[in-house]
C-alpha cells in the first residue's frame, strides 16, 4: 500500500500522505492556516473543519489555497 498520494494545490502537483487532513496539508506547506482560504472544487472549506477534512484522491480534485 502506497503510504502517500500527489494532489494538485495551486496548480503544482504536491505528495502529501495517504489520508492527511487539510491542517496536515497546511502544515506540510508551512502555511498558518489563519490567514488562508482553503477551496475544494469551488467550495470552500471553513477553517473549524480544516482538522476534520482529509484529502481525497480524486482525478478531478483542485485545492486552491488563498
């Protein structure tokens, strides 16, 4: 079993592991999330829910995080 997965965040393919959370993803960006707006598909994640969100692999995923 593959331990991580490539999303797309930002339009640049990123590894992050296998069922991290969206606050994991932050993170392993070196971003606070205070600042950023996390969107997945035109929807966006409010910042309460960023621990509670995993990054799904799907092959139209888009993550913007501005």
């Amino acid at each position: 079993m593959n331990e991580s997965i490539d999303v797309m965040v930002n339009g640049e393919t990123r590894t992050v592991a296998r069922g991290a959370t969206l606050l994991e993803l932050l993170r392993a960006l070196e971003l606070d999330p205070a600042p950023w707006v996390v969107e997945h598909n035109r929807t966006i994640v409010r910042r309460p829910r960023l621990g509670d969100v995993t990054v799904p692999r799907a092959t139209r995923s888009s993550w913007c995080i501005s």
